[in-house]
C-alpha cells in the first residue's frame, strides 16, 4: 500500500489536487505495479510563510 504526501507552499484547486492524484497513482501503478485502489495520497497545504527556503520566508 503506498503513501504518497504532498506537500505544497499555498494552495491548490480541487481540480489541480485531482489531476496530480491521477498523474502519482498511475505512475505508481505502471512503474512499480502497485494497483491505483491501494494508493493513498495526501495534500498538506501549507501558508507560504510558513515555509522559508533559508532565511527568507516564501510569503
């Protein structure tokens, strides 16, 4: 069972989170034969200044 999380500084739409959901599960299911009903991925969307690269903060 794979557990994929995806972290990103911001948000992002339903549609963004689907499209990138299908693009991982697929990938995992042709590469390493692991079927798409056995993926889990989450999306931890973070504020951007909560995140710095540095000392610099993103937001």
């Amino acid at each position: 069972m794979p557990y994929v999380n995806v972290k990103t500084a911001g948000t992002l739409t339903r549609e963004q989170r689907e499209e990138i959901a299908k693009d991982i599960s697929e990938s995992l299911e042709r590469v390493a034969a692991k079927p798409k009903a056995h993926t889990y991925i989450v999306f931890d969307e973070v504020e951007r200044d909560h995140w710095a690269v540095g000392d610099e903060l993103l937001g």
